[in-house]
C-alpha cells in the first residue's frame, strides 16, 4: 500500500476546531509546571508547545507517525519540548511521565487495551492521563458518502480487504474498557461538539485531511482524484443546509485517569 502522509500544513488550516477543543482542555489541566508529560499523536506540534509553556520546570515530549507532522513540530522545539517520530502502538516507556495527555488523535488506535496498558506502564506511580478523541456518531455523513462510493465498480476490489481506520466508541463502552485496564481513579464521559461549517470549502478541508487519506492510499494513484470528487460531492448533498452551510455530528470521549 502507498502511504499517504497527512500533510501538516493543510492541516493546520482544517483542524481550527480540535484546536479550539486542546486549547481548553489544556487550561484546565491541575498542572504544577514541573511535570514529565508525553503528548500521543502530537500533529504539527501547536498543542504541545502550549503544554510545554505550562511546565517551565518539567518537559513535554510530542510523539507522532507522521514524517510530515513531526518534520512542522521539530520547529517548535526547545529545551523543554522534543519530538519524535514514534507510533503510538509502538510506544515502550517505563514510568517516564507524570502525564499521558492526547488530543483529536486516539480515534485512529484501534486495539486500546493494548495502548491503556502501554500508557499505564509509562506512568509515574499517581501519574494521570487526559484524553480527548472522536466518540460514535462522528462524522457519520462521511461514513455514509465513502462507504457508497467505495461500493462503486470502479473502486469496489482495492476495497476487498479494506480494515476501517478509527475507534470511536460510545461513552459507556470506553468507560468499561478503561476500568479494565487497571487505572485506580477513572472518569470517562462524552460530549456534544456538532459542527456547522460556514461552506461546503471549509466543510471539504476536513475531509482532504485527515478523513480521505486511509482511503486514498488503498487506491491506485490514477483513480484517486475521482473518488474524492465522488465522495465530496455525496458528503455535500448530506450535509449542506439551504443557508449554504454544513452541518456534521462531532461527538467527543474524554478521559481523566489516574494510575
Ligand atoms: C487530528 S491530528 C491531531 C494533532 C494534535 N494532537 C492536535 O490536536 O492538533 C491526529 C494526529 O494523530 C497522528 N496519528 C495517527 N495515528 C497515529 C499513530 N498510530 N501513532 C502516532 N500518531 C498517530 C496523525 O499523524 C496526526 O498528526
């Protein structure tokens, strides 16, 4: 398979709303400033180095998959703040961090059993950890536009064994799920965060990124800018309201855990 990288800069102009979202969570954290802390799937960095400047006495250490997203976050280092180009299902600390933090990222997991007791292991005794991701019913009308394109005769066999790239789970699955996994304190609860986009170009630079991406890649080159169109012009007809703007469900898990 070719593997499409996310493109950082793109990204950067798509992503105004999981910023938003970081932002706020990020100052509310009960946050001394001399924490070790590990952001999982960091993106082009902004974030982090917003954590970073909240613990000018401890150090903030970004890890992404992305070559292009750690390439825009290495721009940002400093001598509390590192990157690395890790994946987190790969991720072996061993009680490195007082705090597990993630934003907008661990809906692309999917095995999180295996990634709560990644992230236990990598905790201090009494570190925490704050996560925030896609829950069900994100963005279902791009669920529904590819998954009728990808039926297509055109695109229908690069599909055969196709594994759907997100977990977003419902608020009362996750919270089982994490409780399993051994944190001694844990509170897991949704939110509502429904977007109206201000147009369908705005709306459309959601999907180029991240959404189309683990779908593009499966695609041979020459078929990829036409199943796009396709899946931009379904995703349009569902979402776009007489007033021109889109309309796309975006519901939130958080997590607040300590070890
Ligand atoms: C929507 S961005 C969020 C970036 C940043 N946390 C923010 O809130 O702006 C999701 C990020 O997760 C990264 N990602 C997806 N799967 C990953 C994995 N298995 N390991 C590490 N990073 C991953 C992507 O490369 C991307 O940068």
């Amino acid at each position: 398979m070719d593997k499409l990288d996310f493109n950082a800069e793109q990204y950067r102009r798509a992503s105004g709303h999981q910023k938003e979202w970081g932002k706020e969570i990020i100052g509310q954290l009960p946050l001394s400033g001399y924490e070790r802390i590990i952001d999982l799937g960091c993106g082009a960095g902004m974030l982090t180095a917003e954590l970073a400047a909240r613990v000018p006495a401890g150090f903030v250490l970004g890890i992404d998959s992305s070559d292009g997203m750690i390439e825009a976050a290495a721009k940002l280092a400093s001598d509390n703040l590192s990157f690395s180009r890790m994946d987190i299902n790969d991720m072996d600390f061993v009680e490195a961090f007082d705090v597990a933090f993630s934003n907008a990222t661990l809906h692309w997991i999917k095995d999180h059993r295996r990634m709560l007791e990644a992230v236990m292991r990598s905790l201090r005794p009494c570190g925490w950890a704050r996560f925030n991701f896609a829950a069900a019913g994100t963005g279902k009308p791009f669920d529904e536009a590819v998954g009728q394109v990808m039926k297509r005769p055109l695109f229908a066999a690069a599909f055969n064994d196709f594994q759907w790239p997100w977990y977003m789970p419902a608020g009362e699955e996750y919270d089982e799920l994490v409780r399993s996994a051994g944190f001694r304190e844990a509170k897991v609860w949704s939110e509502n965060k429904d977007r109206w986009f201000d147009n369908s170009d705005v709306m459309i630079r959601w999907v180029d990124q991240p959404c189309l991406i683990p779908f593009l890649a499966v695609l041979p080159p020459a078929d990829r800018q036409r199943f796009r169109e396709e899946v931009v012009e379904e995703i349009t007809r569902r979402t776009v309201g007489a007033d021109g703007r889109c309309f796309v469900p975006f519901r939130r898990i958080n997590l607040l855990a300590r070890k």
